[in-house]
C-alpha cells in the first residue's frame, strides 16, 4: 500500500469512529409541538433554578420552520440533548455576513461527558454546510473548562471577541451571581482546521510541560516555591512576555464558585482584564489543553 493509500485508509477510519460516535445516539430535528415539549422540559434540568429563562417551544418551533435549526439527541425514546440556532447577519464585517446564531446547547446530566454535545455539533455543522453557510457563532463563560475543551479544543473553533455580561443577571443555576461575561467564538465549519479536528486527524495531545518547553509564556505562572496547587487570580500578568500565551483557568469553575463567591468573583474580573488585553494586541484562542492527573489543570492557548 503507497503512502497516499494508507494516508486516505487512516483518515476513512478516523471518519468512520466520528460517525460511529454520533451512531450511538438517534440524532435528528425537532419540529412538532410534542417535540418542543420535550425540549422545554429538558432544558428545566439542564438549566436548573427557574423556567423564565427556558426557551418556549413556540419560538423554537418558529425557529424550526424557518431556516434555523432544532436538533435532539435521543437514547430510544428518551430525549438526552438538544441545539438551537437560527440565521444571522454577522456586523464584524461589511458586508454583514450571513451565519448561523447558535444558542442553545443542553444535555441531560446522566449523559454528560459521553458524547453527546460533540455529536449535535457535527450535526449541527452538516446542516449549517448544506445551507451553503461557512460560519457558526455561538457565546460561552470562559471560565467553564468543559465547554472549552468541546468548542475549543474538539471542534476546532477559536476567539478573540471578549464580551462583557452579555445576559445581565440570570437567575439559574449556573449562571446566578456573577457577571455574565461571554466568549464570541467563531466556528468556521468549512475550514481545515474545523475539518482536522471533527475527523480527529489532528490527534496532538499537548501538555503543559510540552507547550512550555516549546516556548508559551504563562500569563499566571505557578507559585515560586514550585509546590503543586490550584491557580490563583492574583497572579495574573496583563502583559506576556511573548507567544503563544498560555492561560491557565480554574478546572472546575462552578465548584469554585459553590466553595468561595468571592474568588469566583475575582476570577471573573482578572480573566476579563487579561483575555480583553490580549485580544486587543491582536492575539486569539486556538486551543485549549486539559490534564486530569495529578492535580486537574486547564489552560486556553493564545495565538
């Protein structure tokens, strides 16, 4: 077999597992009222603390009929994710350019970390090509390092738009407390950079010891006692004494913000300063790295 010929039979089997993945769960649209229902009630579990910030299925279902998009994921019977997004204009550019808004991404707690949202958003990608579009624009807390890895570092979408208390005070859950600062990310579904990453023929793993050695400046470098702990806000620099930048982000942010308000709160104001900073200098997130073991550590990569 020639080089080219292994090379198209790897990058067949990559596809193959990326669709095996999205096999496992019955994907389609929804578009009947019992459908919305289905959706609104998720999106209560999703979302706990109140129903006013639930979307109402009547609006979804005008979405729906409308050139946007409302897809769920289901196991038999049981509805365990939806998406939401509708057309926009993008006013970055003049022209405004024509994309979809995504709004919406939820998946039930029992199925979370198992799929579920990486295969909506190929789903998602598939319908959004198919329209004739090349871009998805959707808004996330970047202080939340699960959403990071799956926008960032498994789709393949980057940033560099820092927007500040996009939704003013939500009341649910998640959100309540704290200013609802936002990511824009871009998600360029035509791109070979989306395309490497949802056919997982870029299989880098990066490391912090690696990124470090290969030259990222840390905008909050560890302690000078070199001791393994949790990052801390204060340490935050404004200015990098170069690139790429590393970032480093607490690894599980909303328990933070459960254990200490306060520290969440200065963790939102020092990210904000810095991430504004550095996109300013014409910097962007492309990618994001995440180590489980021995003491969980998250990071975006500015480029």
């Amino acid at each position: 077999m020639s080089t080219s010929q292994s090379e198209n039979a790897s990058a067949a089997a990559r596809e193959a597992a990326v669709r095996e993945t999205a096999a496992r769960w019955k994907l389609r649209p929804l578009d009947t009222p019992a459908d919305m229902a289905a959706a609104e009630a998720l999106s209560t579990v999703v979302w706990p603390g109140t129903e006013l910030d639930v979307a109402p299925g009547h609006l979804l279902l005008t979405i729906a009929h409308n050139g946007g998009l409302v897809a769920g994921a289901f196991d038999g019977d049981r509805l365990i994710g939806f998406l939401f997004g509708f057309l926009g204009l993008d006013e970055r550019w003049y022209p405004a350019k024509l994309k979809q808004c995504s709004h919406q991404l939820g998946v039930h707690p029992d199925y979370r970390s198992a799929g579920v949202g990486y295969a909506l958003k190929h789903y998602q990608r598939q319908f959004v090509c198919g329209q004739g579009l090349d871009l998805v624009t959707w808004t996330y807390d970047p202080l939340l390092s699960r959403n990071a890895q799956l926008n960032i570092a498994k789709l393949g979408a980057v940033c560099n738009t820092y927007r500040r208390n996009v939704y003013g005070e939500l009341r649910d859950g998640l959100n309540a407390g704290l200013p609802t600062d936002r990511f824009l990310v871009d998600w360029w579904v035509a791109s070979e950079r989306v395309e490497t990453r949802v056919r997982r023929t870029d299989n880098r793993q990066a490391t912090f010891a690696g990124l470090l050695a290969a030259g990222a400046h840390s905008v909050n470098p560890p302690e000078p006692d070199g001791a393994a702990r949790p990052p801390s806000p204060e340490r935050l620099a404004l200015q990098p004494a170069g690139t790429p930048v590393l970032l480093e982000i607490p690894a599980d942010f909303l328990a933070l913000k459960a254990a200490d308000r306060t520290l969440a709160t200065a963790w939102r104001l020092g990210t904000r300063a810095v991430f504004e900073a550095l996109f300013a200098a014409g910097l962007a997130v492309t990618d994001f790295v995440f180590e489980p073991a021995p003491l969980p550590r998250a990071a975006y990569i500015l480029t």
